[in-house]
C-alpha cells in the first residue's frame, strides 16, 4: 500500500461516524422506482457533496429523475476511470418501514441497502477524498449517480452517455452492485422479456370440438421456449479459466447458492406471469404470458429471438410483444483486466478473503459501458437481502466497500 493509500485509509477510518451517517440519511432518502422520483436521494447526495467542497452538477432528462454528475481533472494527464451507481430502489413491500435507516446489532436496514444505495455511497465518499488529494493523482474521476437503473437506464446512464459521452464513457468503469466481498462481477448475461399472446373464439367448456383452448396453445408455445433452458455455449478461454476452476465454480456457488455455477453459463427460461380463462367450464379464449429468458456471453440476441419466432409460428393466431427496454445482449469485460487485480490485491491488503473474477446473475448499467467495449467490474455488498423486507447490510462490510472502491480507484490514477 502506498503512502498516499495509507494516509486515504486513516481518513476514512477517522470520519467513519460521518460516512455512516451520509449513508444513513441516504437510505432515508426515498427513491423509488416506480414511481421514479428521486429528487430527495439526490439533494441528499447534493448535499453532502456541497458540503464536502466538492464540485458536482445536477443533469436531469426528465425533472423527476436527476442524475449527480461530476468529473476532477487531476494533477498530470492519465486515465479516465468512471464510478457509476445509481440511486433508484425497487419499491418497498412496506413503505412506512422502508426509509427508516434504523441500526441495530451492527447493521444498517432500508431499501436500498444492498441495492445498491451502499456501492452508490461508495462511489460519492471515493469521489469525495480523491478530490482532496488529486494533485497527487494523475487523469480523471468522473462519478455518474444515476436515476433510473431498475427501469433500464433509459433517462439514466444511458441518457448520461448519450448526451456527454466525452465526460462519461472513460476507460474504465466502477461500480459497487451487490456482488458480494468474495467477487469481482466482471460478465452479465443478455436478457430476453416477452408477453405472448394466445386467441380462440373461446366457448363452452363441453363443446371443446368448437374452439381451441388458449391456455393450452400457449402451454404448447412455453414447452417450446423451454427448450432453449439449460443450453450452453462454447466460453472464451479466459472466461472459460475464470468460470469453470474450481476455485470459480466454488465461489460461485458460495456467493449464489448450490446449482448457480451451472446457472450462470446456462440459458434459463422464467414463466414469470399467466392470466387466462374466465371460470372453470369455459374454454378460455385468451391467454397473456411474460417470459423471461437469461441467456449466457456466447448466445445473440437474434439467436434466442429465432427460437422464439419458430415456436410461436406453430400456433395459429398467437403472438409476442417484446419489452425492448429489457431486452438485450449479455456485456463481457476481460477477467484478467488489471482493475481486477486491483481489487483483488487492496481487498487482501485490507484483511479480507482474496475475491475472484465472477459472472452476474442479474443485470446492471456496467453493460452499457461493456458493450462500448470499456471494462466495467462490480465490486459490492451482499446481494442476499436485496429486495427483501429486511433489505441491509453491516456497517463493517460498507465501511469495507467504501475503502475498498477509495483505495482501488487511487491505485488506478497513480499508474
């Protein structure tokens, strides 16, 4: 660790009390999404930053949704890292217990803590104190604090890399989803969300030689899609080595559970949602049902869309609506990357088990840099909670997030 490392670390050990109480007052913050107004997450990052000295602005598409953009230039020139998070939570299942912040027993409980208002804290305070010390850095740090992740990105980073892609897109990105402290996120799978539709006259349920039943026809499409579920592709070496050691397929199934080392180079097929029939003795003359397909680096899009296409060709009269905003190609960054081993080096040097190179069960806006072909890695709490009622995380592993995306990010702009 160098001495610049060192003299960061003591800093954030000596202002702990404060960077817990920023990120309890953002956990109070509401910030859900839907509906989608994030006006008070946002003054509360605005705030803090004001406070701090530290430059930022506040871009926003839509009023409602602000995103909290800055960029320091520092002392030489060098590379442009990025740190993205975003500020949008799902919505609470209990919304008067949702924003309290409350600590109890070591740990801090809200929406949004795991996802991912603690990496997105991590990003502002790393943002923060490498502002203080940026003559001894050389490039650039842009943090991006974004609104609208959990509904696709549109008015978020994508809209951010759109609108200043000279200030946003960089040359390597950061970010502190929930991964868990055991990996560095480093691929995601491509995504695939359909509603297929089925009609018939419909009639009653006695004369099933008068109309074809809807339900069956479109449980005749969904043994189709299923086909595609558990299908693997050929890896690349290097994802390959990351995915497939057994030092991979044990932290994976450490960090997601027994069965996700399959899970993740897999295609898998969700049935999320069917509504059809009116009453028991009638043959049902419609049926809605939303699909999901999650889909392995090694798979297109268009390949899992031909599927789709022929199976639903069988049936007369049925039909899909693809959801194009969740609808998209898996992102790939190098596992070998040297932001990797930075992580994994300050995660040692701070005391914790050494992470390992991982792939994603879930989506996140790293791919939108990914797919612009710049490494984005994840690097965050636990994602068990996340979602749940009791969503929250220990104050001992954000304190460790927030130190480790600090010093991780000061090794990278001292290169």
């Amino acid at each position: 660790m160098s001495d610049l490392e060192s003299q960061l670390l003591a800093a954030l050990e000596r202002d702990e009390d404060n960077l817990i109480s920023f990120f309890q007052k953002f956990l109070q913050s509401k910030s859900a999404n839907p509906p989608g107004d994030t006006r008070p997450a946002a003054d509360t990052i605005s705030e803090w930053l004001s406070e701090a000295g530290v430059d930022h602005r506040i871009e926003a598409a839509k009023p409602h949704m602000p995103n909290v953009v800055g960029t320091i230039e520092m002392g030489a020139p060098g590379r442009h890292l990025v740190l993205n998070g975003h500020i949008d939570v799902f919505a609470p299942i209990d919304d008067s217990t949702a924003w309290t912040g409350e600590i109890k027993d070591g740990r801090i409980y809200g929406r949004g803590a795991s996802d991912m208002k603690c990496g997105t804290a991590a990003s502002i305070i790393t943002y923060a104190y490498l502002s203080g010390v940026r003559d001894q850095l050389k490039g650039k740090l842009t943090l991006t604090c974004v609104s609208d992740e959990e509904t696709g990105g549109r008015w978020g980073t994508l809209w951010l890399m759109e609108t200043f892609p000279d200030e946003v897109l960089g040359d390597c990105c950061l970010n502190g989803e929930p991964s868990g402290t055991n990996n560095i996120r480093f691929l995601e799978k491509g995504t695939l969300r359909f509603t297929l539709m089925t009609k018939t006259a419909g009639g009653h349920g006695g004369y099933p030689h008068l109309s074809p039943n809807a339900i069956v026809q479109a449980t005749e499409i969904i043994n189709g899609v299923l086909e595609l579920h558990g299908r693997e592709p050929e890896l690349p070496e290097a994802v390959a080595r990351a995915l497939l050691s057994n030092e991979g397929i044990a932290g994976t199934e450490k960090g997601m559970g027994e069965g996700a080392a399959k899970v993740v180079r897999s295609v898998t097929v969700n049935i999320g949602t069917i509504h059809g029939g009116l009453k028991v003795n009638q043959i049902p003359h419609e049926c809605r049902t939303e699909i999901e397909i999650r889909f392995p680096w090694g798979f297109t899009r268009e390949e899992m869309l031909a599927h789709v296409d022929a199976v639903v060709a069988k049936v007369p009269g049925a039909s899909y609506e693809l959801d194009v905003n969740h609808s998209y190609p898996p992102s790939l960054a190098n596992p070998e990357h040297e932001m990797v081993k930075i992580l994994a080096d300050v995660v040692e040097e701070l005391g914790m088990e050494r992470p390992i190179p991982l792939s994603s069960l879930g989506g996140s806006d790293s791919r939108y840099w990914r797919w612009r072909d710049i490494p984005a890695f994840l690097y965050g709490p636990s994602p068990v909670t996340m979602g749940r009622a009791d969503e929250n995380v220990t104050l001992k592993e954000f304190l460790h997030i927030v130190k480790t995306h600090c010093l991780a990010s000061a090794r990278y702009l001292s290169a």
